[in-house]
C-alpha cells in the first residue's frame, strides 16, 4: 500500500466542529487508499483524552501538545518577523517526526489541512511526494474582514496578519501540487485576492447523514419555543453572530414568544458571550457531549453570521436534522439550495420576522426542514463531496 502523510493544524478528532470535521473525513477517506501518518497538534487538555477514541485505522500519530495560552505567547514573540498563525501550529518536535517519516520510505503524499501546517514541508526534506493543501476558506481575507472590524491595537495586528498569511499563501501555491478551498465562492474569491492558478480546486464540505439523523431524540427536557446557535464560540465570527443575534433579533422574537429559549451551544464561549446569559431567555451553554440534543429540541436554528468564511457546517448539519434554518446570506453562502429549504435573512428586523414566522407556523417550519433533509441526502453526503479527490491523488 502506498504511503501518505496527513498534516493537521489541530487533532482531527472527534469531528465536532469546523476545521476538524473536515480534516477527518478527508482523512477517513484517504486510509482507504494509502498507509497514513497523521502529524497534529493539541491545544485543548480535553483532547488528551480523545487520542485512544480515534477510530481511524493510522500507521502512525504524532502529536504535539501545548495549551492555547502558551501557543499565543511564542506566536506574539514571533510579530516581528512572520506570521502569527504559523508560529501558533509550528513545533520543532513534530518537524522531526515530518523529516524522519519523509526519509525513511518513499511518500507517495502529504496532505496538509490548513495553511500553516505548510511549514512541515517547506522546513523539511526534498520529496518527490505530491504536495496537497486545504485551505479551506481564505485566511487572509478573514484577517482582513478582522481588522475592519476591530479597534486599535487589534486592527494593527490583525492587517499585519493578514498581509503576513496572503504572502505565505502564494508561497503555498507556487510550492504545492493541488490546493483546495471549500466552495466555488472562496475558491473565485482566492483567485481574485491571492493567485489565479490552475491548481486551485473546489473541495465542498458534506455532513454525516446517519450521525445527524432526524430520528435523533434528545435527552433534554423542552420548554417553550426554543431557538438553537451550535458552534466553537472562542472563534470570533461565531461569537460575533451570536453577539448580534441575541442584542438585536432576539428581543423582537422574544416580545412576541415570551417563553421562548436562545440556546447559544459551544465551547470555550469567549467573555462577551458568556454575557449574554444575562439577557432574557439567553443560556449559554459552553461545552456539551453531543449538540444534536439541542438541534433535536429546536424549533428554529440560526445561522446569523455576518464575517462567515467557507461551508457553514452547523447549517448542513442542522438541515440534515430536518430542522428549518434561518440564515444571512454570508452563512448560506457556498450550499446548494431552494427558498423552500433554507430561509435567508441579513436586516435584524427581517431575520427577527422569519424566526416568529417559523415558531407561528410549525407546518410551515416541519416542511422546510423536511425539503432541507432532503436537499442533504441528495447533494451533500461526505462519500459524494470527497470524490473531487479521485482525479488527483497519486
């Protein structure tokens, strides 16, 4: 069996959120094909404890673990001089591991997932391997889109970042065999921003269609009309969404539903979202086992992104459960859909009005989020979307 290295910026599993998801279906689908050596960093103490649940069948894991305030700490060394996010997912030990795989036995392929995990090769030795990376959406772009948006000293930061990683993109491109973003929009959008290239490919996210099943029955108990946000809300854009969603859209919800529920579920929620605990019918939940039992319990979920990057994974998922969406435009960009299986919003006022609408109407809400299902089944299983590799691996 030919061999493959599959570099992760962060352990792939379990894939309970974006960038992991996606990782560990590529890397699923790959262990069909060749004997793997998966290199990935840790930053969360709970991973530690996920490493013997990973079900994959891995020639090798190496890993390197070092929490997220230590990482932050040698990448702000770095702000001189390069890029923060490289210095944040580089560590030397794991480059040895890299450099031994390399020449020991003839690679066939380094996968890379996501950008800075590039470093591994360019610091390493000369391979005769195809050289493949996902970028998933366009980092630079959404340092860019982060400056915009923040005050000083954050936007100084953030703008030197962004032109930091456009450079190391193109570097990327030059050195690399096949890179891969997750839609036709972030895909055009590289094009323009960073380097039109012919080696610039469409890789669009799926969902797991059995895991999020309908059939799914929560464990917890349902209260009122309940509105459900899943996602990692230590990541900014979510946060943000969230911010808005709940200070500007859900007091117009909640003046007509008063016992209506806000579930805000994810992670590592960031101080200005634990704050919103405090606002009426807001919980903040942080981590939890399993949040389809949230999606299962909602009548609504929403996406109310406005600085989204890529596939929103937390809609195909929530679709996949038959559950009606409501989403802005930049949350829906990039999915295959009608207006029958996926309501669009972008004033708060209009987002607000198709929330009360889908809690008014249940039957209207059921036959959206029955079309939605559908609308997976047919287009976005993980099997289907990955096949676009096929054309390309050695």
């Amino acid at each position: 069996m030919k061999r493959a290295i599959f570099i992760a910026h962060r352990f792939p599993f379990p894939p309970n959120k974006g960038d992991k998801l996606r990782a560990y279906n590529i890397l699923k689908y790959l262990t069909r094909r060749y004997e793997v050596s998966l290199i990935c960093h840790l930053d969360e103490e709970r991973d530690l404890n996920e490493l013997n649940r990973l079900d994959l069948p891995l020639k090798n894991v190496f890993f390197d673990f070092k929490p997220k305030k230590w990482r932050k700490l040698a990448s702000f060394k770095a702000l001189p001089k390069g890029s923060l996010s490289v210095v944040y997912f580089y560590a030397k030990e794991l480059q040895v591991r890299f450099n031994q795989l390399v020449k020991k036995d003839p690679i066939s392929l380094i996968f890379c997932s996501c950008a800075p995990a590039a470093e591994y090769v360019f610091r390493g030795p000369e391979t005769k391997a195809r050289l493949f990376l996902d970028f998933m959406d366009v980092d630079s772009e959404k340092w860019r889109l982060y400056a915009e948006r923040s005050g000083f000293p954050w936007r100084l930061v953030y703008a030197l970042e962004a032109g930091r990683m456009r450079t190391y993109e193109k570097k990327i491109v030059k050195a690399f065999d096949r890179v891969f973003l997750v839609s036709a929009a972030e895909a055009a959008l590289f094009q323009e921003k960073v380097e039109s290239s012919p080696k610039v490919t469409v890789l669009e996210n799926g969902v797991d269609l059995d895991f999020f099943s309908p059939a799914y029955r929560s464990k917890l108990k349902k209260n009122g009309p309940t509105v459900v946000f899943t996602g990692a809300m230590d990541y900014w854009p979510n946060a943000e969404g969230v911010i808005w969603f709940a200070r500007e859209i859900w007091p117009l919800v909640k003046n007509e539903f008063p016992k209506a529920t806000f579930y805000v579920v994810g992670k590592d929620p960031l101080p200005e979202v634990e704050a919103l605990s405090k606002e009426p019918g807001v919980q903040v939940t942080g981590f939890v086992p399993d949040a389809r039992d949230y999606i299962s319990l909602a009548d609504v979920c929403v996406a109310p992104l406005r600085l989204a990057r890529g596939i929103q994974n937390k809609v195909l998922e929530a679709m996949a459960m038959a559950k009606p969406v409501v989403a802005t435009p930049e949350a829906a960009e990039g999915i295959t859909f009608q207006e029958s299986e996926l309501l669009v919003a972008h004033q708060a006022k209009d987002f607000a009005e198709a929330v009360k609408e889908l809690l008014k109407n249940p039957v209207k809400a059921h036959k959206i989020g029955r079309l939605a299902r559908k609308r997976m089944e047919k287009d976005y299983s993980w099997e289907k979307k990955l096949e676009v590799l096929d054309a390309y691996l050695p």
